[in-house]
C-alpha cells in the first residue's frame, strides 16, 4: 500500500483481474485485496498466467541487481563477503538473492567468486615467487582448498598449471573416419582433444600448440584398455553408431564456456539449437555472441557437439573444421 521500494526484488503482486503482475512500488491504482495474489519470484507469477507490468516493468531492475553484484565480486574476489552482506547490497533477501542470482548467471553467488578467485590465482601462479604467495594473494584461506579443486577448477595442480602444464601426460592416436582424420588426445582423467586435419603432422602440431608444456605420447600398441574404449566409441560414432554420452573429459575452460558445452553435451543427437536458443538455455539471453565464441573455442570435436548449434535462420553457420564436414555430422546423427 506504501509502495515501498526497498521490498522491490524481494516479491512481486499479481492482480488476476488484469492478467498481470508488478513490482510492490508499482505506480498503478491499488486493485481490491480480493483480487491480489503474492509470488516470491517472477517466475511463480508466469507459471500462473500473469504477464509483467508494462508500467514498473518488475523484471527491469533485478537483472541490473545482479549485473551490478556481479560486478562486485569481480572486483572483490579476494574478499570473503557472506550471502546477508551481499543480499543486503542488492536489496534483496538472502534465500531470494540465492533464487535469482542462479536464475541470471547459472551459478550461485559463492560459485561465481570462487570462479573469479581462480581466474586470480592463475595470474598470480605466473608471478608471485611462490605457489604459496600466489594462494593467498588470490584470496584462498589456505593451499589445501585449491588442490582440492584443482582437477575441476583447474584442469591440473596449481604447480603443474604454474609450470606450463608440465607433468601432465597426453595420450594420442589418430583415426581414420567417414569424416576424414581425427587425432584423441587423452590423460589418465579423460579425452582433452579431438580435432580433424588432413594429416598427422598437422593434427599433432595443433595438440601441441593447446599443450605446449605438456608430455605427449603416441598410444601404445595395443593402447589401454581405457583409451581404446575411448577410441572406440569416437570412430564407432564418426562411422554413424549413436554417440556415447558418457566419455570422460579432461579440459580447462572459464565458468561460462563449461556451462555451454554442458548444454551442448544435453542436446539430443539428431536435433539443433540455434545460438539464441543456447544462450537463453544457460539463462543469458543476450549472450549470443559469447555463446558462439564459446563453441569456436572447442577443442573436443563432437563429444563436445558444437556442430548440433546452428544460425537462427536455421543455415548451418560456421564450424571449425569445415562446414561439409558439419552437415554430414548432423546428416549421420539424424
């Protein structure tokens, strides 16, 4: 009634007689209490049929809220804010903070600050005179909360990463296919490379311009019993078989690129999505652009399935490693 607009963010107002909801500080004529109902968030108001307010427009603000704490944390990384400091910063309450900043970026604020924290301590590992130092000036309480997430964060140990990639093995063999020659590429953890090439020669210069530092071996004959199913599946798939969906990956990549590879990785075999339709999957709509920088960035050809990503005028776009090469990937699959 007192159109506060503190409470703005922290719930919204449907009037189910106009079909719509609004922010509490809504300018419009109050409607008869009978007719209001409460949402929590946004969302709830849509699933019942309400539409927003076109005057307070409710969805306007909170997308700005949470712009502008991401911004925060980028600048603040090296700081430990709890969930009420930052709730209280976006005028929001700290359950609905939770809800909406994992709607808009696809993570959870403590997610999103550890992802920028190791983003620092990469720098750091290139400069400080010691992994220690690097740790700590990257705002880490201690050196044991990094390796327990180096595999998933890093991709390596903070010692391996401050070297280059040094100490890490990978694994390699090429495969003749229906699509032309591929090259795997694979540690003791998972596959960290499929590119196709038109020869050997130039399929390794590329693993060794994505690994400079690391130690590459041709597999052995016969290879591993990990690898060759590795390897089997991927030229099983290449000659048409459905693909394996299960193939273990061992790849670094930023907290945005990973959430849309894992998208890719959920499309079904045989179906497309345009750009915009994967941007608005991993809930950042006007992403498109970053999404399509994302899919060029692979390195995993087709268990990473960027060829299943299509323009929104439904024309196949670019690819890698050649567009024919896009269209008989998607040919086979359907």
């Amino acid at each position: 009634m007192a159109r506060d607009r503190s409470f703005d963010g922290r719930f919204f107002f449907g009037v189910v007689t106009t079909g719509v909801y609004c922010r509490p500080s809504c300018p419009s004529r109050h409607p008869l209490r009978k007719n209001i109902r409460f949402f929590g968030v946004s969302a709830e108001a849509e699933q019942a049929g309400l539409r927003p307010c076109l005057r307070c427009k409710p969805l306007a603000d909170p997308a700005a809220q949470i712009a502008g704490l991401c911004r925060y944390l980028e600048e603040h990384c090296d700081e430990h804010p709890t969930l009420a400091t930052l709730a209280a910063r976006a005028g929001l309450s700290r359950f609905h903070l939770q809800r909406t900043f994992k709607a808009a970026v696809g993570v959870t604020p403590k997610q999103y600050l550890e992802a920028h924290r190791v983003g620092k301590l990469k720098k750091e590992l290139r400069q400080a005179k010691d992994v220690t130092t690097a740790v700590y000036e990257a705002g880490f309480g201690s050196s044991s909360r990094v390796y327990e997430r180096a595999d998933s964060r890093l991709g390596m140990t903070p010692m391996q990463y401050r070297k280059g990639g040094g100490g890490v093995i990978i694994t390699h063999a090429a495969i003749e296919s229906p699509l032309g020659l591929a090259m795997m590429g694979a540690t003791d953890r998972g596959i960290c490379f499929v590119q196709f090439g038109e020869s050997r020669e130039q399929l390794l210069d590329e693993l060794r311009r994505e690994y400079p530092a690391a130690t590459l071996e041709s597999a052995a004959e016969p290879p591993a019993s990990e690898f060759r199913e590795w390897m089997d599946a991927l030229s099983a798939h290449l000659a048409g078989a459905p693909p394996a969906t299960n193939l273990p990956l061992d790849i670094q990549a930023t907290a945005f690129q990973m959430r849309v590879w894992e998208y890719l990785r959920s499309i079904p075999s045989g179906k497309v999505r345009s750009y915009a339709e994967v941007a608005q999957g991993i809930g950042r709509p006007s992403a498109v652009r970053a999404v399509a920088r994302a899919c060029a960035s692979n390195r995993v050809a087709v268990v990473i399935p960027c060829h299943r990503v299509v323009r929104g005028t439904g024309e196949l776009g670019g690819y890698r490693w050649g567009v024919e090469r896009k269209r008989a990937l998607l040919d086979r699959e359907r």
